[in-house]
C-alpha cells in the first residue's frame, strides 16, 4: 500500500546564513553517520528540477533507479533529501515521503520552486558504491569543449606579477562582480573569477558569494583588459540563481563550490567558450595554468587585465596545510619560480590540457596568508578538485 508522511521544517531569520539547507531524513532516526558498517549513502541524485512559476520538486525511486540502474538500490534502509541552491525566506518548508509496504518509494515537496537532491542508504551488497576506486582513466566530456580560436602564450612568470595573457586566448574565464553597500550610502564591489562550464552555468567559489540575492551579482564573458572599450567581444549577463554547494564550511573552505545559473544564456564565438568538465586528472607534478585578474601583491587592488601561469599539482600537500583533504582539494604551486595565484584570483579555474581540450580540474580557494608565493618554503595554492563534486554539478546543469 501507498502511503504519504507529512514533513516539515522552519528556520529562524535569526539564525540564517549566507546560503542555508533544509534536510530532511526517513526514517527520523536515520543521520548522515549511522548509515554505515553494511550499508553505504549513494551520491546524491536530482531526477527533477522544479521551476519558480508553481511547480513542486518530486524526487521518485523508480525514476531515479530507471535513470542510475546500478548506482541506487531497489529497496533502501532510508533516505537523505536536502535543499538545493537558495532557500526562498525563513519557511516554515516542508515535504512528504511516499511509501510502499513501509519502503520508502519518493519524496515531494510543498515548497513551489524549491529544489531537493535525495540520496539512499543502500546496503552494499545491493548497489555499486560511487567511491570504487578504477584505473580506468576517465573520458573526456566531449570533442568540442576546452578549444579556444585564438592561441595563448605561456610565460614563465607570476599569475600577479605580469604573465598577460593574449587577449581572450581564455575565453571561458569570466569576471564575477557582487555589489555590496560599503558606508555613506555607497556601493562597492567584490570581485572573484569563474568558468562558463555551458552557455548558462558559471562554476566559481562559495566563499566569494556574500548575497542570497542573485540580481546582485553580474557576470562578464569575454573580457580581457577592464580599462579597454571591448564591446565587441564581452557579453554581460545578470544572475538568476545561486547554488552554493550545501556542505561550503565557511570556516574550513571545504566544499568551496557554487554554480551561478545566468538569467540568459552566453552566445558562443571566438571569444566566448566553455571549459570541460573533468575528464583525466593532472597527477602530481603534472603542469597546470592558473589565471585571474587577481592582486599584484597581497593586500592591494584586484588587476586590470587577465594575467596567467604555469605551475604544478603538489602531491602530498598535508605536509604543508594540515587540513586539507586530497580527495575535495588539489595544491598547486611552483617551488622555483613561487608563482602563485592571489587575492582576487578566488573562483577563477585551474586548467589542465589534454589533446587540446582546457579542463577546469580545480577553483581557486585559498592561499597562504603569509603572502603569495609558493617557494620551497612557502605553503602551495589550494584549489577545491572539480572532479570530487561532478555528481552535484551534472545535477544542476
């Protein structure tokens, strides 16, 4: 038999932060830790995508198991649903689960517009676990992403000391700028870099999101040089929706994702394209190209025009940054030369090449707070690895 339970959440205005999640367990005992010993979470799935006019997100197993065949198990000890992207006010938001013979068969919710991902609690004889490892390499995307017209010319010299880049050799690196009341009734703007991963989706940093309100933040493709008229190259598009990845820890930086959704879709042309979607993974020691329009020095203004270099993936970066988790987060530095990405530089791609095709395989995150360098004695450049999150990518995109 059928049958539907009522769920229901509130946050308090108090309490809200920068992006908070609703999250909603079946059955209530379950929590994010005790699914464990014989039975594993799957990845997060998001099978549907409810629009702002009315419509109410349903997240089904059948749907879900026909789409996944391997990935999800037929019958689950339980399930983890939570929010996606912007929460719209304080709720109170709710929801109800489906059941089947006391199995849990689909959650719905009574929020119109509002965005869930579902996972299950699977016994592991039942599914394949998405954290079995394979030394099968992984493809790429597609033939057409990561292919820029106009050639680039590497230099061997600082992301912030003046490796210019040719212009719009990069061209899915755009410009992301959140206007934000600074005092005296003005308005300043914080700056970050960001990758066009589709004609509507820019992948950046959470930590450089400071708004829930998306008509704050505008995003510039095709630019090269912010002093110059380039009318004919930059397209300039507002933002319709924020989704910062649900587990950002503003304190650690771990999870340190966003997808911007563009209210309207670039045009692709010479100097507009997007970057692939991991693909092969540089390994450590293999080059790879940092680029923004970051800092000359820390401390001071972000740069004028995009600037770029080469550095490499440092393997064993707990040595030097004891909190970081190798399988979240990618170092990267050069210990010759210390070039290094900088303030400014945050949400901007690190890209890895293969036969011709950009991979955007991390986003800048953070750097040393000693300055940006990465000598020898010096601690590398984190970036957050893009491929650790492309279950959620795909499933907003």
């Amino acid at each position: 038999m059928l049958f539907w339970i009522i769920v229901t959440a509130l946050l308090c205005s108090s309490t809200i932060r920068a992006n908070p999640s609703i999250s909603f367990f079946f059955p209530q005992n379950l929590t994010v830790s005790t699914c464990t010993g014989s039975n594993s979470w799957t990845k997060w799935f998001n099978s549907a995508k409810p629009s702002d006019n009315g419509n109410f997100d349903r997240e089904l197993l059948s749907v879900i198991g026909a789409a996944n065949g391997r990935d999800v198990c037929a019958t689950s000890q339980g399930v983890h649903v939570q929010s996606v992207g912007q929460l719209p006010g304080t709720g109170p938001f709710g929801g109800s689960w489906s059941t089947t013979n006391n199995v849990i068969s689909g959650f719905q919710s009574s929020t119109a517009g509002l965005d869930f991902q579902i996972r299950f609690c699977c016994a592991n004889s039942d599914f394949t676990p998405t954290t079995t490892t394979t030394t099968t390499a992984r493809p790429m995307p597609s033939s057409t992403c990561g292919r820029a017209e106009i050639q680039h010319s590497l230099k061997s010299s600082r992301i912030f000391g003046g490796s210019h880049a040719v212009r719009n050799s990069w061209p899915w690196q755009v410009l992301y700028e959140e206007r934000k009341s600074c005092g005296n009734n003005q308005i300043c703007l914080g700056v970050c870099g960001g990758t066009l991963i589709d004609s509507r989706h820019v992948l950046t940093a959470a930590h450089c999101i400071g708004t829930t309100n998306p008509t704050a933040i505008t995003i510039t493709a095709g630019l090269h040089n912010k002093k110059n008229d380039e009318s004919d190259t930059r397209q300039v598009r507002a933002v319709e929706r924020i989704f910062m990845h649900p587990n950002y820890n503003d304190k650690t930086i771990e999870n340190d994702l966003t997808i911007l959704r563009l209210a309207q879709p670039v045009q692709f042309n010479k100097y507009v394209q997007p970057a692939c979607l991991p693909g092969p993974e540089p390994q450590p020691d293999a080059d790879v190209i940092l680029i923004g329009w970051g800092a000359l020095q820390m401390g001071t203004g972000a740069y004028h025009e995009l600037k770029q270099t080469k550095v490499k993936v440092i393997g064993d970066c707990n040595k030097y940054w004891g909190q970081v988790n190798e399988e979240k987060q990618v170092c990267v530095g050069h210990t010759g030369t210390g070039d290094s990405a900088c303030q400014g530089d945050s949400g901007g791609p690190m890209l890895y090449e293969r036969n011709g095709q950009w991979i955007v395989s991390g986003v800048a995150s953070f750097v040393s707070a000693t300055g940006c360098t990465t000598y020898a004695n010096s601690r590398p450049n984190v970036y957050a690895r893009v491929s650790a999150y492309l279950p959620w990518i795909k499933s907003i995109i």
